[in-house]
C-alpha cells in the first residue's frame, strides 16, 4: 500500500522508497512522502509503528544505533540526500533541528541554552549572539517570562517552559525544518496548548514534522496526517480528510478508536 | 463494549423512538385522510408535543456526545447526520400537525388524488426510516429518485383543485417528503461521506 501528497514538486522532504532495518527488524517498508514546505506534517500510528523511526531518519538520529540498515532516498530541498554518507551530519542537524519528548536543556544557564548552539555554528560577537537569544526566546513567547533570569539554570524551569526553551535552542541555529517527538506528552494542558500555538507560529517560517500519540492534537494542529501501520505508510492526506473521511479501512479502525 | 460504541448505540435507539412517533403520525394522517375521518387527529397533536421532547434530548445528547467522547471520520459523519435527521424529523412532525389542524378546521371532500398521495408519502417515510435504521446508503439513493413521483402528483392536485385547504394539504404532504429525502442525504453522507444534496448531482452519480 502507497499513499502519495498531492503536489511532490514543491516538498522540502522527498522520502522514496525508504526502508529501515534495526538488526533483522524490518521497521519502515517501503515509505514514499512528500513533506511540504511551512505547513505542519503529523506522524500519527500505535506504538511500534515506525513513525519516531521516520522522523529519526529525518536527521540521521538513527546512526546512533549501531545495527542500523537504511535504503532508499530522503531528499531535502530537492538537491541534498540525507542518507549520503559524505553528509555532514551536524550542519544537517543545524538545519533539521529535533524538539524532544521530555524537555531536555543543558545544564547550563537559560541563556548559554540557546547561545551554544549558535556559537560552535557560527562566529558571532557578543551583541549579535544577545539578540539571537532573544529573538530566539521571544519567538517562544518565553522572553517576558525569563527576561530578568538569564543567568539561572535552564534545569529550574517548569516543564512548558523548558520544552519552550528547547524550542527556542532549536529555532536559534536558524533550521528549515523542526522535528518534534511527541513534544507534549510529558507536559500538561496548558503548556501542551501553548506549545501547539506556538507550533502554530512556526510553520510560518519552518517546515514541522511531529509525531503525535494524541489524535486530537494532530487533528487541531497539522495541515497533512500520516498514518503508519506495522512500518507501512498506510495512508497520507490533508487533515482536514484524514478526520473526516479517510479512504483505509484501517486508517478509520485506528482514528475512530476500533483498532486491534 | 467501547464507550463510543456504546454512546453511538444510545443515539441511535434514541433516533430510532423518533422514527417511530414520526411514522405513527404519518399513519394517522394517512388513514385520516383516506377514511375522511378527523376523530383520531387528537393523537396527532399530543405525538408532536412528544417529538418536540425528543428533538431536544437528542440534541442534547448529540452534544454531549461531540463534547465527551470526540468522535471521528464515520463516527463523526454519523453524529453529525443525526442532527440534522433530528430538524427533518421534527418538521415532518410539524407537518403531520399541519395536515391534521387543515383537516379539523375545513371539511374539504378529500380527493383520490390526495389519498394517494397520503399513501406514497407514507410508504417513503416507512422505507426512509427503514434505510436510517439500517443505513443503507444505496435504499437512500433509491428514495430519493422515488420523490419524484410526490412532486408530480401534488403538482396535478394543485393545478386540478384550486381550493386552498387542499393545496394546503398537498404541500404539507409533500414537505414531509422533500424532509424524507433530506434524510436519505444524510444517510448517504453518513455512510459514504459524499454530499450528494442537489438533485443534479444525485442523478448524475446514479447514472455513473
């Protein structure tokens, strides 16, 4: 089973005929997907399904597993292929950040969060990498928030914030794309809304690519779902469809709650 | 069982005891109607008293439903079907009271024609409620090019008795079809997720 976007030549991701093994498991099979540019792209499947493996292959996140096989293209912006071994992989991460599950800042002060990165990416001086800071805190709406406790601990935030903090971490470095690991589901309803409005934001200057175990938030927040199953991309449609009136059997048995 | 299935089950029985009082009314009115007798009309009015009741727990509990259990793609499609069936339902009971109140206030002779057309609407309310019960997508289909028929023979009734009383009658019968053929739309968008309201479109998928 394929499932193909509407409108390939205009995609920032092409993923063709992708396949990945961990050992002799066969975790994605065959995955064609186009990701369109500034628009939000959830990845949505039961557990085990290969959907952190796919947005793990985004950005080689899967190199650090050791028995790691890997087929098939990624091509971002039409002219780099991810899975090409001469890749520099940092400046792709540079590029293709990651926001994480649980919020995880350095353990350092909330303004070297985000000024590292910026720092071993580029020489930058002292007031240039200030406003980085904050830009990069405002655009998360956490400037007002930590404006006077630059020099405290990123540790010391509360959980929305910290994941905000990562956020910003990753916007500072100046990405394309941002891919956020069920970024909500270690926070609670008030940050997990804020950062779905900040999402939101983003897309207008980045691509997002999210995997969601919470229907409803890939339902409110993504303009295209895919649905994996088993390590196939079962179905793959705007939201808007996908909630409403999805052509799989299986895609309906899963969003509808009948599954298994 | 899931509590969705068991939410949709409760909708559903509660949709169905809808069906029924509707269906009740149209057979009263049918009968009237054909016997020219006005003495069971009483029940009509008290029935539609009942279904104003209904529309509101249904609604209600439709809401609850969206609100509690967030329900999707056929699920979803089927809640929002059975809010609008909930309107029709409660407009064919509307017109029932309207034939009936016609009939009680003019002792009009009751032309053939008319009786006829009592039956037909009736038979499309019977099989219409039967194609809900079962949500039988291609029945509704069927239905709906049924219509015709009604429009054709209250057009003849109108042109042929010119008093109001019976026109009155003609129309109401014949809302309560185009209501029925309302249903059949939200069966088919129900079932299939197509919106097939407008009669082009629905004749041109028949032919497909």
């Amino acid at each position: 089973m394929e499932a193909k976007s509407e409108s390939p030549s205009t995609a920032i991701l092409k993923l063709e005929n992708l396949n990945l093994h961990y050992a002799d498991k066969h975790v994605l099979k065959n995955i064609n997907m186009d990701i369109q540019p500034h628009s939000i792209t959830a990845l949505i499947g039961p557990s085990g399904c290969g959907k952190s493996s796919l947005l793990r292959c985004l950005n080689r996140m899967n190199d650090l597993i050791e028995t790691t096989a890997i087929e098939g293209k990624i091509m971002y912006a039409d002219k780099i292929d991810i899975n090409s071994r001469k890749l520099d992989v940092t400046q792709l991460r540079r590029k293709i950040g990651m926001v994480f599950q649980k919020p995880n800042p350095f353990p350092k002060t909330i303004y070297e969060n985000i000024a590292y990165g910026v720092r071993i990416a580029s020489r930058v001086s002292k007031s240039e990498l200030d406003d980085r800071v904050e830009e990069a805190l405002k655009k998360v709406g956490l400037w007002k928030e930590v404006a006077d406790r630059l020099k405290d601990s990123g540790m010391a935030l509360s959980g929305g914030q910290a994941q905000r903090l990562c956020i910003a971490r990753t916007i500072a470095t100046k990405p394309d794309i941002i891919l956020m690991d069920e970024p909500t589901s270690a926070l609670d309803p008030i940050s997990t809304q804020t950062i779905e409005e900040l999402t939101l934001e983003l897309k207008e200057n980045y691509t997002v690519v999210i995997v969601t175990h919470n229907m409803q938030q890939a339902a409110r927040i993504s303009d295209n779902t895919a649905f994996f199953y088993l390590g196939e991309l079962i179905e793959y449609s705007p939201t808007k469809v996908m909630f409403t009136r999805p052509t799989q059997k299986r895609t309906e048995d899963y969003i509808t709650g009948r599954f298994g | 069982m899931l509590i969705i299935e068991k939410s949709l089950r409760e909708l559903r029985d509660n949709l169905q005891s809808m069906t029924e009082v509707v269906l009740d009314m149209l057979e009263l009115v049918k009968n009237s109607l054909e016997q020219e007798k006005i003495n069971e009309l009483e029940v009509v009015f008290k029935q539609d008293k009942h279904l104003d009741q209904l529309e509101k727990s249904l609604d209600r509990q439709c809401m609850e439903l969206l609100a509690l259990i967030n329900p999707h793609a056929s699920d979803l499609r089927f809640v929002f079907s059975v809010i609008k069936v909930n309107v029709d339902l409660e407009r064919m009971g509307d017109e029932c009271k309207n034939v009936a109140r016609e009939m009680k206030d003019h002792s009009d002779k009751v032309p053939p024609e008319m009786k006829e057309l009592a039956k037909l609407v009736y038979e499309t309310g019977q099989n219409t409620f039967k194609a809900l019960a079962t949500m039988d997508s291609k029945w509704a289909k069927n239905l709906i090019l049924d219509d015709d028929n009604i429009d054709k023979l209250e057009y003849e009734i109108l042109q042929k008795y010119p008093q109001i009383g019976i026109s009155f009658t003609a129309k109401a019968l014949e809302r309560i079809a185009d209501h029925a053929t309302n249903v059949c739309e939200s069966i088919i968008y129900a079932v299939e997720g197509i919106d097939v309201r407008h009669e082009n479109t629905i004749r041109q998928r028949m032919t497909k």
